[in-house]
C-alpha cells in the first residue's frame, strides 16, 4: 500500500459516510448505508427499537426492529437496523445498514437524518472505495462489483464474480512474482560481484522474460473478449429495402419494437435495442434499407447504416428469397467483401417460393435461410451467431479477463517493457538494463491491482461508480 493510500485512510478513521444504497423508485424495502467509526453511535441517535428504551450495545451481525425518529421523536418510519462491525463488512469499517420502506421521499427523509445526526454524503462509489483502501478488495476486483452490478447476461455476471474472487487479479500478481524473481536475482548478481552468488545465467532470466511476455499476451488476446461481455458485439442489420430487416429485428426481440409496412424505405433512422444470445449481449441495429434515395431524410438514414456497417463487428446481410438479386443487392455484397466483421447472410421471406440459393452469395460467410414473419429458422440464428462470436472471441465465461482500456493499455505497456529486456539479453547489454526494464513492467502491472496507481486515476476509477456503492 503507498503512502497516499496511508494519508488518505488517516483523514477518514474519523468520517462516517451514508448514503441510499438500492435503486431509486417505488419498492417493498429501501436501505440506507453507513460506513465509518461512527456509524452506530449515529444509528442509537436515529433508531428507536420498538421494545423502547435506547440501542444501547449492539452485537455485531444482528438485527433490530425498530423505528428512524426525527429531532423532535417523532416517527419517520419503520426499520430494521443490521450492524456490521471492522474489519468483517464490505467497507472494512463499522457498518449499519437502516433497511426501510422503499420510496423516494421516506428514503431521502431518513437519508437527511442520517446527515443530522452526524454523518456526510458518500461519494459515488465510495463504499467501495474504502473497500479498496482498507484492503478488502484490490482496484481490480473492486472494478468487478461495478461490472457485476451493470452485467447485461449471465455469462457477464459470472465473469464479473470470478473477477470480485480474484481471477484476473491472481494472473497479474502471478506474472509480477515472477518478474520480482527474476529482479531479485539480477539485483543479487549486482550487490555481490566478487562472486559470492552464482552468477545469472542468461538462459534462465530469458526464461522468466519469456514466460512473463507469453502470460500477458494471452491477457492481452482476451481483451475484446472482456470488452464483448461488457458492451456487447455490436451487430448491423442491412438489406436493400423491403427485404425484412425490420420483422428481423421484431423476430429476435420478440415484440413489435421496429415499424412494418410494405412501403420501400420505412425505416429511415437506425433502430438500437439490446438482446442476449446464448448468454452473450448483443447490441442490434435495424438500420434503413441501402439504396440510392431521393427523400433527403432517407439520405441520412442510408449515411448512417454505412458508418455503422463501418464499424460494425457482426453484419446480419438480409435479402429476399423470393426475389432475384437486384443491383442494390449486389451493391451490397461488393461492400461486404471490404468489411472486416463476421458476416451471417441470411435469405428471407422461406416461406414463399424460394429463388436465391447459397451459390447466387460469392461471400465467404455461412447462408442461413429464415422467416422473419413465420419465425422459422431463428434457432439456427441463434446458434449461427454464438459460434461466430465465441470463434472471434473466445471463450466469454472467464474472469481473467481485462476490459478496462485502463487494464489493456498497462498490459500493452508492459508487453513493450519485457520486449525491451528481451532484446537486452539477446543483445547482451548487461543485466542492469533488463533490471530497469523488468521493474517498469513489474510497476505498470502494479497499476492494475492499484498497488502503484496514483491519486488520480483511483478517484477517477470510483467516480464512475453509481451513488451508494
């Protein structure tokens, strides 16, 4: 722990933070959280047990019934008080948490008596924060209590678990005791010249480099993997007019969320909506069919599909069935060639005569052949899709992933270190300059767990966390 992290929890022994910790709106039970050593000296000044008198002592890991009273006695609402006492509570401090009625006002009335009685407004991610700073979580797994609470399927739940238990966070600290090993050992070579140790043997110090390099490049292999999990594979419908993007769209997300009509060019602005495929997020746009339009607001609409077939990481290329390929379509293809997402070609409307076949696609992607309107053939959609992803991605269910750019960007500067002290040792430059390049990668992995970050990016970090946590 540095020695900011020392100041920062001296100015805190004494400041008792609260705050609403479950979401905002009408609900069965709100809770308020107090962290700090004076969160049950506060709680006896705001809680009344129904049995009367006062709270008095209170074991840790308890509960009472009780009512929140104002100033004046008179009741707020009904509660019940659990007690949490340091080092054994998600803050590492004396904890209370006022379990009441949910609602806006009871819960903001109570959370204001809570700031009477003594304590201040937490921060945004707070709570966690001091977790992070009394030593009950590293800023990795503190970072996964963020990811699992804004996780959009199950398989990004678990990976944000296995992240809070400490998966990636053992990887790193796996690849920085070996990178210690090995200073320690060039270190000892140094302090001792005349012989007293054995000398360092380049073979084995190019093995420790190699071994380290190896381990943070597969890190570095999972990181869109990690980030897939997070903000899900963004996936591009496109088609010529009329071809039944929009009753794909509708078909996938099983409501009527994009208009059907049979007039050519309905859809004229992108259409964004979320789904989850096989436990894997899937961010899916219907966007307006590609064509060479006249109308000036379709115009727009066709330049946005192209910027989002652009950037797109897996296209849904949708055509008619029943129809021949018209120029449009083959215009579409010709882009297609170019785009450097998976491709699923997909023939609609098979419940009419069917025309196309999979020869008429010179793509190199799989055809599927659908009804968006009869729902036919969406399973195999399903499936097709996950085994595109996890063949880009990998496996998704692993908590030793990175999916901050933070993380990737120590990892990747890490990399270049531990290509320098590689290059040192072939070079044969001394074992010194691998030292000074081994330490640099040693500290910069550091920044991960936040065992070496700064002031700064720690603040930065739990800002972005929501109130209450």
């Amino acid at each position: 722990m540095g020695a900011w992290e020392h100041r920062e929890r001296d100015t805190m022994t004494d400041d008792t933070i609260s705050q609403i910790a479950t979401p905002q709106g009408t609900g069965g039970i709100g809770i308020i959280r107090m962290s700090g050593a004076q969160a049950l000296p506060i709680a006896r000044r705001v809680f009344r047990p129904a049995a009367g008198g006062a709270l008095g002592d209170m074991a840790p890991y308890t509960a009472r019934y009780g009512h929140i009273t104002a100033a004046d006695g008179s009741v707020i609402d009904e509660c019940i008080l659990l007690y949490m006492r340091a080092p054994h509570s998600y803050t590492g401090e004396d904890t209370v948490e006022l379990q009441c009625h949910g609602g806006r006002v009871v819960l903001r009335s109570v959370l204001l008596r809570t700031w009477e009685a003594g304590a201040r407004p937490a921060e945004a991610g707070e709570f966690t924060k001091r977790a992070f700073l009394n030593g009950r979580l590293d800023l990795a797994r503190a970072e996964g209590v963020m990811e699992l609470i804004t996780a959009k399927s199950a398989r990004a739940a678990h990976a944000a678990r296995a992240r809070i238990e400490g998966a990636f966070s053992a990887e790193i600290a796996a690849i920085r005791q070996r990178l210690l090993g090995a200073i320690a050992r060039i270190e000892a070579g140094i302090d001792f010249p005349e012989g007293d140790l054995p000398e360092v043997h380049t073979a084995v110090l190019s093995a420790d480099v190699e071994e380290a390099s190896a381990a943070v490049r597969r890190l570095l292999a999972g990181a869109d993997a990690g980030r897939v999990l997070r903000e899900g594979v963004k996936t591009v419908i496109v088609g010529r007019p009329n071809v039944g993007k929009s009753s794909l769209l509708n078909a996938l997300l099983g409501m009527e969320r994009a208009i059907v009509t049979d007039v050519p060019g309905t859809t004229r602005d992108v259409i964004e909506e979320e789904i989850i495929i096989e436990g894997i997020p899937l961010r899916l746009l219907d966007t307006a069919g590609l064509r060479a339009a006249e109308d000036a607001v379709e115009q727009i609409g066709v330049r946005r599909t192209e910027e989002h077939l652009a950037d797109a990481e897996l296209v849904l290329a949708v055509f008619d069935a029943s129809a021949a390929l018209t120029d449009e379509d083959r215009d579409l293809l010709a882009r297609l060639q170019n785009t450097a997402a998976d491709i699923l070609v997909l023939c609609n409307k098979e419940d009419r005569s069917a025309v196309l076949t999979a020869a008429d696609f010179a793509l190199d992607a799989p055809v599927l052949t659908i009804s968006a309107r009869e729902g036919t053939g969406l399973d195999a959609l399903r499936a097709a899709i996950a085994a595109r992803v996890a063949a880009r991605e990998g496996e998704l269910s692993d908590g030793a992933l990175p999916n901050k750019e933070r993380e990737v960007d120590a990892l990747r500067r890490a990399a270049g270190h531990l290509d320098e002290a590689a290059a040192a040792l072939a070079a044969d430059m001394g074992t010194d300059f691998v030292s000074i390049d081994l330490r640099a990668a040693y500290d910069i992995l550091g920044e991960i767990l936040g065992e070496t970050a700064d002031t700064d990016l720690i603040d930065r970090i739990f800002s972005e966390f929501c109130i209450g946590k």
